[in-house]
C-alpha cells in the first residue's frame, strides 16, 4: 500500500499545501507533481466531469509521485459510493460537502473507514486500484490504508456552524475548511463573501477547529491572501484553480494584446468572480 503524504504531515504537525484541480486529465496532475512544491493535489470532484475511468488515472498520475498524494471532493450525495470508488481509484484522502448534523459527519466518517470492530466503517474489501486489485484486498495493510486515509469537512451551512462542536467531537475528523460562498447563501447574504457575519464565522470555526484538536484548513487564490489565516495559526492551504488560473490568463493576456493591436475586444464579461471560493 502506498504512503499517504498528508496524513504523514499532519501526524508530525507539520504545514500542508495543495492546488485545486478541475480538470480529469491526468497531465495536469503530472504538471502539478513535477513542480516539486505541492503535498497534494485536490480533485474538486463536486463541480468537475468525470468517470471512473478518469478517477484511476488521476491515481496513477498521483502514483508518479513519492512526495504526492491526492484528496478528491465529494458532493453529499451519494457520499458513500463515490468515496469508495475515490479511495479505490487511489486518492487517498476525502473532503466532504455539505454535512449539517452529527449524523452527517458520522456517515462520512463510516464510509471511509474499514468495515471492522474497531473501526466500525462500512468501506469493504474490493479488487481496485488501491490494492493493486488482486494484491492486497483485504489484508491487514488495506484496512490500515483506511485508517490512514485524511477525512475533511466543508464547513458551509448554517447548521453546521451552529453546532460546529458537536460536529467534530465525531471521532476520525482530521481538517476542516469554512466555506463562504455556501454559508453567505445559506444565511441570506448571497455573494456576500466577506460581510462581518460570514468572517465571524470563518473565524470561529478556525478557532474552534484549533481547540479541539482538528486542523483547520484554508483555500486562497493568491499566497498574499496567507497572512490573516497565518496570524489565525492556520498552516494547511491549498491554493488556486486551474479554471480560475487559464481564466484570469485568458482575460489579463487577451485584453493586453487587444489594446496592443488597438482594437475592441469581442463583447464579453471580464468582471467575473475568478478566485475559488467553496
């Protein structure tokens, strides 16, 4: 079984850096991995296309790579299937969308976890990926795997903010990333990314996280965006969008070379929000 390079880090405490990925095309992953500088990379599988077929490819471009693993993101539903075939495929670790309740987190928690007496998951023995298919299913070394594996919470919901401690008291909770965009809608303040309600409840569950032992996690566009999160004791990022990266190129790049050529670009909106926000 291979390594997990996140859970290693954040067992040593140390800082974490990934890039969000949209794109299944395995080439990107290998541009990612031959950069030297990224721990992981986040296959933000809730807004992307793919298949499964795409799934095993990510993990073997992910595969080329000892100082690399990979998380995907996973939408709410169907949480336990699409993270079985995720693990399976080979990416190691899981960021859930969406959870509200303790119940949530406990049936996020369970689908990633061995289907043991310990371990009381419900993820079971498979030929896949992970085990080299016909290798290791089922042995000693799998189910560690399992528990080895990272498990993320988005935390964007009203409620999930209202009962954040309830929430990652559930046992097997590694990290944690608030997001505004979804909690800005579900308080009623659409695209009200920074409004005061929703940077107090950035900063509350930063602080919470901390105080009970869970890694808080933070996604910027920009490494000048660090700093507040920094002096918040933050130390896990992932940084950047390859859609928001070829945006800003397409709109920065094309509109100099219009101006160059003196001439109106095409009609079009170049005002479009272009950092990730979750």
């Amino acid at each position: 079984m291979r390594h997990n390079r996140l859970r290693e880090l954040l067992k040593a405490d140390q800082p974490s850096l990934g890039t969000h990925i949209h794109s299944s095309w395995p080439t990107i992953i290998e541009l990612v991995g031959h950069s030297g500088m990224f721990d992981y990379v986040e296959f933000v599988g809730e807004y992307a296309p793919y298949d499964l077929y795409a799934l095993e490819n990510i993990g073997r471009a992910v595969d080329l790579f000892p100082h690399m693993t990979a998380m995907m993101k996973i939408e709410q539903e169907p949480r336990t299937y699409l993270t079985i075939r995720s693990i399976g495929s080979g990416i190691q670790n899981v960021l859930f969308a969406d959870p509200r309740t303790k119940e949530d987190v406990e049936e996020c928690v369970r689908a990633v976890r061995a289907e043991t007496p310990t371990a009381r998951g419900r993820h079971g023995v498979g030929m896949r990926r992970d085990v080299g298919f016909v290798l290791e299913p089922g042995t000693p070394a799998f189910a560690t795997a399992l528990d080895d594996a990272v498990i993320a919470l988005m935390i964007e919901k009203v409620p999930a903010v209202e009962n954040l401690e309830s929430l990652l008291s559930v046992k097997g909770v590694d990290m944690v990333q608030f997001g505004p965009a979804d909690y800005s809608m579900n308080l009623g303040l659409v695209g009200q990314f920074n409004h005061p309600q929703v940077l107090e409840a950035e900063k509350y569950v930063i602080e919470t996280a901390l105080k009970m032992g869970i890694a808080p996690r933070a996604e910027i566009s920009r490494p000048e965006e660090a700093a507040r999160y920094l002096d918040m004791g933050v130390k896990h990022f992932c940084i950047g969008t390859d859609v928001s990266i070829l945006f800003n190129w397409f709109r920065d790049a094309g509109k100099t070379m219009n101006q160059l050529v003196k001439r109106e670009p095409p009609a079009g909106d170049a005002t479009v929000k272009s950092g990730y926000r979750s």
